[in-house]
C-alpha cells in the first residue's frame, strides 16, 4: 500500500506539509523572531543543492548561512547513508550506521534548516578512485537518483564539497563531485530518464555549478587568492547566533563520527570556483547575476508588495495580527504561473498561518507499536494560544473516519484555553507493511540498495504509516493540517519523549547470534537461542530452522506461545555439523580448507503466515528510536582453529563501536573486559591473562590508557602478549604518545580492496605458524577492506610478516607488527579484525589466533 503524499494541496483548501518532527519531540512551535525569520524567507525565490559523498561531508556554516542569512531554500544530497564507515557511540555498523548517521544528518538540517537527500549508493568503504567507486555504484543508476534530486528541488545553483578532478581524496569524493557535474546537464536534457518526468515534475537546467573549495585540505601556504570569496560568518540577531555557531551545532550533531566542533563567532571566508554555467548563461562568481526576489517570475508584483507588507507590519508581541495579511499572499500566490513555487511558498504560508495563530496540533498513539489490521487507540490534540477565532470543525483518523468537532478552541478572555482532545480507536488496514526502512527492505546489491518505489528515491526517510488530519477554520478561513502518529511517554529524567509509531509483525524472531563459530576441536553441538516476541496477543504457533545441506539441527521444530502482546519467548535448537558422508573421512579437507560457511534462517509459522525477520532497535539519546527488520539467518562457519591451550584468558580493552571481545567468546577464549581500574592495578595484576588485546581507536578515546603505557609494557615485559588493533594519527587527533616498547609512526596507509594479494615475507614466522598454519586461502572471503591506519615508520627491531597493496600502488609492510619485549611480545596491527571476525570470517580468526598466541605454542604462563 503506498503511503500519503507528504505534501498535499486542493484546491481553496489550505494544507501544511505532514510533520515528521513528531519522531524527534513535539511538533515545533517558532517564536516571534523565527516566524520574522520565515516572513522574510517569503521574499526569496531561489534554490541551492549542496552535493557531497558521505553524512559529515557537508559545508555546515555554508548551510547554515544559505538557510538563515541568504533565506534560501537550501538543500544537502549525501550520495551515501555512511554506512560503510565507523561508529564511535556503539557496535552497530553497515545498516544499523546508515540509520544511525541518517538521523544523524536529519538533526543536523533540523538545526541549520536545510532540506536532506540520499541516493541509493551504498558507502562500501574507503575508495581510491572515482573509476572504482563509479563503477561499484553503478555509474548510471546514481546518476539518475542524483538527477532525479535535481529535478524536484530545482536548485538554481549546485555546489560541490570536492573537485571533479583527482586529488589526494577518497574516491568517493570525487565521485560524489563528477555525479554532480554531470547532473547539472542531464537534468536538463528531456530524453534522459524521462519516465522521471511526471507528476508535475520537469527537466530544469541549473544556472551554475560551483566548487565549494574545503581550507582543510588546503596544503600549507597554498594561494587561494584567485577563488571567489563568500564571508558565511556573519551574525544573525533574529536566531541570536553566529551562522558559524549555528553551524558547529549541526556538524556536532555527527556523534557517531566524533564530529562535535566548538562554536565559531567570526568571520568565515568560504572560497568557490565556478565548474560551469547553463549553455548561453553569462560566467559569474557564486551567486551574481541570479535573480532571487519575485521579480523573477512574471504577474507578481501584488505578490512582491504583499510580501513586503506582512514583512514590515509584523507584531512580535502579537504575531495572530498577520494572519489576514497571510492569507492575502496566499489568494495572490494563486496567481502564480510556476506551479513549483507556487506550491512551495503556499506549504510556507500555510505553516505561518498555524504559527501566528498559535495553533499547537498533535496526533498520538496509546502504543509505540501496533500489528496490522489490529485496534490501536489515537489522540487528536489541539491547542489555540491566540485571540484569533479557531474552530475546529472535524478530523480525519487514520483508518479514514471522518469525526466531526465544530468546536471553537480560543479560551475566554483573561484566561488560558485547554488543550482539545479527541480519542478513538482505529482499526489499522491489515495492508500496512511492517515498519522498516524503505531501502532496507528488499536485498541490496554490491553498490546500491534496492528502492522498488522510484518515488522514494532521494526520501531521507519514510513517509510515516499513519496520519491524523484536522480540519480548522482559522479567522473564518479553511485550514487543514496532517500530523504523523507518534508515541509519546514521559522519561523520568529526560522528561517527555517521542518516538516514531511503528507497524510491527505478529511475531519478531531474533537469533541470540548472527554468526556461529564451529571451531573443529569443539565437536560438541552448540546451542542456538533464538527470541520471539509477540506483536499483539495469544500468538502461537512453530519455530523451524532451516538447516542448510551440511549441517543438523535439533529439535527439527519447537512450539511457541506467548499471551500478552509485547511478551517474550525463547526457544533452544542445537546446531551441528552433519556426519560426514560415508567415503568422507572427518577432516580430509585440512586446516584451512574446511567446508565453505552456510546460512541457516529461523522461520515461525503461525497459522499459514511465516515470519522470518526480527525488530530491531537502535536508541541513542541524540536521534529518534530507529526500527528495523533483520533478516532472522545465522551464518554457520566451520572452522579449523587451535588457540594454543584448552583455555587462554584473554583481558580486552574496548574500543568504541568494539565487537571483537564477543567474537573472540565465541570460539572458546575466556574473555575479561578490562577499566582503568584493572590497569591502576598494575603488571602483577594483568599476569593472569594469556594476552591482552586493545580495540580499534582505544588509545584515541582513552586519554588514561596511553598513561597506563608503562604498566602495559611491564606486562610485556614479564612475558605477556599485548595485541593493538588500529589507531588514528591526524592533524585534529595527533596521536603523540607512545603504544609498543619501540617507537613506531601510524600512517594514513591502508589497503582497500578485499581480495588483494597478500603476500608473506618470511614463512617461518611465529605469526604465521603458531599454533595455526597460515596460508594464501586464510585471506578468502574477507570483507569490504584487507585494512587501514597501518604503520608507517617503525624501529627496526619490528619485524614485518606481510605486504599488500591495491592495484597499481606500492606494496606496504606496515599492516602487522611483531616485535619481542623481554619475555613477550607486542603487535600492532592495521588489520581489520574488527570486522572479519564478527562477521565470521574464518582465516580472521586462525591469524588472530596466532596473534594472540605470541609466538608460543601453547598457553599456561
């Protein structure tokens, strides 16, 4: 079933736009200065699309003074969700950090007002070329989603974060910069995807493309004299901040990436060069020579001088005495011949009119969450905060039943209306699709996320599944206003909190593990939970993993019922390996050729319907609650692995979005997570761990693990194993001080490509044969990279195991390093165990193994 329009115009009936802000508090309500701010963005007719690769890739203070000093419509098109990229705040990453870094850039826009787009490209990691990157992305299929932005929006200017040309950058930058040049043309160009152009929706050919030049990668010294200037730092007294606060307020939004900036309050000089203007414009710097006032479209001077008036006869203290003024801008608005801006500036009426009257509008539900075709109880509200006369005369609930009020909500004079409610109970449609990211619901390809409904493309997200729509007279005028269902409660220490109503299955099934280790020295059958929680109540009914060829499971199936919805369940299966085939004896295969991994999915039955996906949840405080639906599969991975003893204690100390510890539980290590506690308690302390291990960016992040340095080194020293995963070394996060027991220096070196050649430069090392025989077939299968941050200069009493190198560069030995320290050993490692193995990826785990083993073979110190 598709979902409402987001935006819905008929005719002599006003109509604001579908509030989605419901999902991350209350529907605003602007003050006397922003609704002075809004007033004046009534004047402007322009458009600016900012296009970058990646959700931290824009130019926030030049957002945020498009927006707020320029007052025009401005918007941001990320090609990517940054799902290929790191998490700093937690575990998740691949679509679980695409959400995450979503929201993430819908809070940013909701501080600096612009708009947010995406294409379907998936962020598939780190890139060295634009030629890779094209090519993984699908070169046409981006281009079209990009094109497809550019021709709703109609920017009449684009500008991009980086260069089309190469540069010492990710190739996704580059991309993201060529994509947009392109676009500047094919947009325009009628024949190219023309099944785009429907629904009001035409070609447009943007005045001009801009290269927004970053000063962060300017090399030292470099002249930029010879760029057009734009100083984007000036104060704005309406909003009572610097564009440059402003925008630091919006980068700091980026938590996941540790993007959080101070607040800058002087002039910001931004610096552009023009790519190319539409055929016969004339070339000019930035903005010159385009017309952003109504003058630009003809018959509007009624328009203009109305405009001007609500702008000059504003009341601060009583913003409900320009709601006559507003609906005579919009009645002239009809007038109009460009049915874009026309549409535009009415949705900006509209909302003004709702604000100067005060008018507080909300739906909300009894529940967070709902099955399809099931009862859910929802409460209209509305509130008028001003003397103008409201009367509201009915509401449309979400399973299309017309309720009619015809009630006036101003209160008496001298004294403070009361809030409307009105409660029903709905019957949802049995049709709503269960809530779900709308690229995330079909299987994606290598590059792209598969988007079945071409009308989502460019969508940040989705369109919410339910809307309560209200009918006002406002001043004995027509109104209507449509408001998202959300979940309201109250927190007892954040106070009131919203979230997103969600569509969930009659039952969510949740393997406990998404990957299960099946080490060949562990011959016993491992225990397979699985989590089955009701979507509304007396839900019953079977659970059946499906084994793949190769593996058994026991019991075949297991019943389930659970009374009351929400309510949970928890079912056991034991997976094992099948016994072997007659003629096949156990482990003929040898230790690194074990049989290829398999899925096994986990399906309930109830009655004839089958549900084989899990909710998922992510809540971080910064974002609204995110909800998904995961695949309900288990990877089974067989693998040959020894670690040196029948039980190494590893300590491990976290980095952040770390799940390496769980990995390492699940093939058998005995894993102790360390605090600062454990390490103030010295080297004697640590003695009884095998090996200690530090996460990805720990030193980063720890400022009290770099001064635990010497207490690391004494461990060594004494004959421990100290395992490093990768550290950052930059200009913003200077890593200074020392890791090993020798210096050494991270680079920004890394290799990008998954199924580069590995090769070994001395066979007999300890880390490539103790306690497991390490070969070429050790590195098949890895994932999205062979590494990154390796090491760049190293004492020599460092030894190197291996090189490796994309196409066409130099080999690099900086991926591992091995080094003795008295008793024991240290390594540093680039690396990217932290995720090949939570991701099962069996060599992964025999080297890490060998890693963790220091050289010895066997444990037990």
């Amino acid at each position: 079933m598709r979902k409402p329009s987001l935006l819905v115009l008929s005719l002599g009936v006003l109509v604001t736009a579908v509030s989605s802000a419901n999902a991350a508090g209350p529907p605003p309500q602007p003050n006397a200065a922003q609704i002075r701010q809004r007033l004046g963005k009534l004047g402007v007719v322009g458009s600016v699309l900012y296009v970058a690769a990646h959700p931290d890739d824009e130019n926030t203070g030049l957002l945020a003074y498009l927006a707020n000093g320029a007052l025009l419509r401005t918007g941001y098109l990320s090609i990517t969700r940054g799902d290929g990229g790191q998490n700093l705040i937690g575990s998740e990453q691949g679509p679980e950090l695409g959400l995450i870094r979503t929201q993430e850039l819908l809070a940013a826009r909701r501080i600096d007002g612009a708009q947010q787009f995406f294409t379907r490209a998936r962020d598939f990691g780190f890139s060295k070329s634009p030629e890779e990157t094209l090519k993984i992305w699908d070169h046409d299929g981006v281009l079209s989603d990009v094109v497809a932005v550019i021709r709703r929006f109609r920017p009449d200017v684009i500008i991009t974060r980086f260069s089309p040309e190469p540069a010492d950058t990710h190739g996704h930058h580059t991309a993201s910069a060529r994509l947009a040049m392109e676009a500047f043309r094919a947009a325009a160009d009628p024949a190219y995807h023309p099944e785009q152009l429907a629904n009001g929706v035409t070609a447009w050919q943007a005045r001009r493309i801009l290269w927004n030049r970053s000063t962060f990668l300017a090399k030292p010294g470099e002249d930029l004299s010879h760029y057009d200037k734009l100083d984007a730092g000036g104060f704005n007294p309406l909003l009572g901040a610097s564009y440059g606060e402003i925008a630091a307020d919006s980068r700091s939004m980026h938590k996941s990436q540790g993007f959080g900036v101070a607040r800058g309050r002087g002039p910001v000089t931004e610096y552009f060069s023009t790519l190319a203007d539409a055929p016969g414009g004339k070339a000019a710097p930035i903005f010159q020579g385009i017309d952003f006032t109504w003058n630009r479209l003809p018959g509007t001077a009624a328009l203009r001088s109305a405009v001007e008036a609500a702008n000059r006869d504003f009341a601060d203290a009583a913003p409900y005495r320009s709601i006559p003024q507003l609906f005579a801008i919009d009645a002239a608005l009809d007038g109009v011949g460009d049915a874009h801006w026309r549409a535009v500036k009415k949705n900006e009426v509209h909302e003004l009119i709702a604000a100067c009257a005060g008018l507080f509008v909300d739906a909300t539900a009894g529940d967070y969450r709902a099955v399809a075709g099931s009862e859910l109880e929802v409460t209209a509200t509305a509130v008028d905060r001003s003397p103008v006369a409201v009367t509201l005369k009915s509401i449309r609930f979400p399973d299309d039943s017309l309720v009619t009020v015809d009630r006036p909500l101003a209160a008496p004079a001298g004294t403070v209306a009361a809030p409307l409610d009105t409660r029903r109970k709905v019957m949802l449609p049995a049709t709503l699709p269960s809530t779900t990211p709308y690229w995330l619901s079909a299987p994606p390809e290598a590059g792209v996320y598969a988007v079945p409904d071409p009308r989502d493309v460019g969508r940040p997200e989705d369109e919410p599944p339910l809307q309560v729509t209200m009918t006002f007279t406002v001043d004995g005028r027509p109104l209507v206003i449509s408001r998202a269902v959300s979940f309201k409660w109250t927190d007892p220490v954040a106070g009131e909190r919203y979230r997103p109503f969600e569509v969930t299955p009659l039952v969510s099934v949740t393997p406990e593990s998404k990957v299960m280790m099946f080490p060949d020295r562990q011959k016993q059958a491992k225990a397979l939970v699985v989590r089955l929680v009701a979507g509304g109540p007396n839900v019953k009914g079977v659970v059946t993993p499906e084994a793949p060829e190769g593996w058994a499971v026991e019991p075949a199936s297991a019943p389930f019922e659970i009374a009351a919805k929400g309510g949970e369940s928890e079912v056991t299966f034991n997976v094992r390996r099948a016994p072997a085939k007659r003629g096949q004896k156990p482990g003929q295969e040898g230790p690194a050729l074990a049989p290829a991994p398999a899925t096994l999915r986990v399906v309930a039955h109830v009655g004839q319907a089958q549900f084989s996906r899990g909710v998922v949840h992510i809540e971080h405080a910064h974002i609204p609650v995110q909800t998904w639906l995961a695949d309900a599969d288990v990877r089974l991975v067989p693998l040959a692995l020894e670690t040196g003893g029948t039980s190494v204690k590893i300590g491990y100390i976290p980095g952040p979005g770390d799940d390496v510890a769980a990995s390492l539980r699940r093939v058998g290590y005995d894993v102790t997570l360390l605090n600062d506690e454990a390490l103030r308690a010295g080297p004697a302390a640590l003695a009884r761990f095998d090996a200690i291990v530090t996460g990805v960016r720990a030193f980063n992040a720890d400022e009290r693990l770099r001064a635990a340095h010497a207490t690391l080194m004494k461990y060594v020293e004494n004959g421990g194993t100290l395992v490093v995963q990768y550290n950052t070394n930059s200009r913003l996060g200077p890593l200074t001080a020392p890791i090993g027991p020798y210096p050494f220096e991270i680079s920004h070196d890394r290799v990008t490509d998954e199924t580069a050649p590995v090769n070994f430069t001395d066979l007999k090392h300890p880390a490539l044969n103790t306690p497991n025989k390490i070969t070429g077939l050790d590195f098949d299968g890895w994932i999205q990279e062979r590494g990154l941050y390796f090491a760049g200069k190293w004492d020599p009493k460092y030894q190197t195991v291996f090189t490796m190198h994309d196409f066409g560069e130099k080999p690099l030995a900086g991926s591992l390093l091995w080094a003795r320290h008295g008793k024991g050993t240290f390594v540093y490692t680039g690396l990217s165990f932290f995720r090949e193995l939570p991701a099962g990826v069996p060599g992964a785990y025999r080297l890490f193994a060998n890693l963790l083993a220091g050289g010895r073979a066997s444990h037990g110190r």
